[in-house]
C-alpha cells in the first residue's frame, strides 16, 4: 500500500489498543469494521471503514486499514486522532506487546506519527480532515498538510520542479530587463556629456597643433629639446660663422692663385669683374 499515491496527508498523535472481545484491559469488543483484531488494523474516530494508508515514525514505515471506530474521549480537542494496533505501536517504540495483558512495555502509550491515505474505503464514516469521535462538525483542519513532493509520482513532481524552474527564469528574466532598463538609463546620461567633450575636443587640438608648429618641434613632451631641435640650434650657428667668413673674406672676383701687382693672392682687392663682390666691397668700403 505505501507504495500508492497518497491522497491526503498530516502529522496526528496517537495511541494504541487491542480489541479481540477478551474482554481484558478495558477490550470494547471485537473490531467494528468486521475484521479480527490483528497486526496493521487501525481505529479512526471519523475515517470511513476499510480506508488504507501507511504511517511514518522516525522514518520507518507502517501500513494500515481502518477497522474500528476510536478512540473515544481522548479525540476531543482534536488531541488523540489515531488508535494504532499493539503489535505495530510496539515495533514502533521498540518494545513489545504482552498478549496476555494486551499491554506494550516501555509505558509510553502515545506517538507523533505522520499519515497518509492512499484509498478512502467504502464503509461507514467521513473522508477528508478527521474528527473527534461523534463530533462530525469539529473538523481537525491542522491534522492536514500539502503532501511532501518525494511521496508524488515522477510525472507530479517533474510537473512541480518544472513550475519552479519556470518560476526561477521568470525571476531571472525580471532582473535582467531591469538591468537592462539601468544600462540604457546610464547610457543616456553618458552621451550628453560624451557630445560635450568632443565639442571642446577640437578647440583643444587646435590649440595644441598651433604650440607645436609654433615650437618648430624643438621641445619634447617633456620639454626637453629633441633631438631635431638640438641639430636646428647646432646649424644655425654654423650657417652664421660661414656667412660671417663669406662677409669678410676676400671679395670674390680674384680666382685662386691668380697673381696681382701687390703680391697678395687671395687678399687682393678685386678688381671689379664680379658684381655682387664689388656690392659687398662697397658696402664694407673697400
């Protein structure tokens, strides 16, 4: 039977009993269901007759039907909800049931268990959350819960872990267009400032290209002279000392070794047959 779907679940406490008709300890009589008393036959103050199911108990497994009406008095208040046989109620606690005295050792008479219905029966009695015994209008809505996923079958519990996924994507779906909302905002605000820094861009280009023309690129970015500066300031001199030699050289219009009256060679004043000569050997007033 645990191994049928569950229909209904909950957390119940209970008891025990054993009902053969001996008439000992407080025996009611034989099982109302028409069963014999016997291992697995349960007592429910509401369930209808012939329901199936199993219990839970510090994770062992226990299977069941109801037989039998009860327990009594001790439903009231929805405090005691199940009777369980003694032989079960023993293997639950690890002790042992005295036939004779229809007794379980150990002297703790009740559990917390979990149950699970797997079949209603066709018998006398109430489906659904249970009742106290003879109060069909005080329903124990507490003594049922949504039934754990392991007890589903495969195909429910996929359907179950696929709406979970389904919910996570959803989530992760949300969070991204929000992200995405957030980027484009920034993006927005980015681009009146972008627009602005090319704007000055070129003024500032401009201004740079104009120190740099205006530098003769004689300085580095440093401000160190580079090295096409160092060759400039080097030749400018050089190009001063030869015009200052051609300045005042002897006046071109002799050509070398040509003789003259004073003997002097090179050093001789020209004679006139070179024009710009005779302009420079005027201005120097020679």
């Amino acid at each position: 039977m645990s191994n049928d779907t569950p229909i209904q679940y909950g957390e119940v406490t209970a008891t025990y009993f054993w009902d053969d008709g001996s008439g000992i300890n407080g025996d009611t009589g034989m099982p109302a269901g028409g069963e014999p008393m016997q291992k697995g036959l349960f007592s429910s103050p509401s369930w209808p007759l012939g329901t199936e199911g199993f219990i839970v108990h510090e994770g062992e497994e226990y299977e069941f039907f109801i037989g039998d009406r009860g327990p009594g008095v001790p439903s009231e208040n929805c405090d005691v909800l199940l009777d369980i046989d003694g032989k079960t109620f023993a293997d639950m606690m690890g002790e042992s049931f005295d036939e004779n005295s229809l007794v379980v050792s150990g002297g703790n008479g009740h559990a917390e268990v979990e149950y699970f219905i797997t079949k209603w029966g066709d018998g006398n009695g109430t489906e659904g959350a249970p009742h106290p015994f003879n109060q069909s209008g005080n329903k124990c809505e507490n003594a049922v819960s949504d039934i754990p996923a392991k007890y589903l079958p495969e195909e429910k519990a996929e359907k179950e872990e696929k709406k979970d996924e389904e919910k996570k994507e959803e989530k992760k779906e949300e969070s991204k267009d929000a992200s995405d909302e957030t980027s484009e905002e920034e993006q927005q605000d980015e681009a009146p400032a972008a627009a602005e820094q090319e704007d000055q861009d070129p003024g500032v280009t401009a201004e740079t290209a104009a120190n740099d023309l205006s530098g003769f690129g004689l300085t580095g970015a440093e401000g160190t002279p580079s090295a096409a500066g160092l060759l400039t300031l080097a030749i400018i001199p050089a190009i001063l000392i030869a015009m200052f030699f051609a300045w005042t050289r002897r006046p071109s219009g002799a050509h070398a070794g040509a003789e003259d009256e004073g003997g002097k060679g090179l050093m001789a004043e020209s004679d006139g047959r070179h024009g710009i000569a005779t302009l420079f050997d005027k201005l120097l007033g020679r």
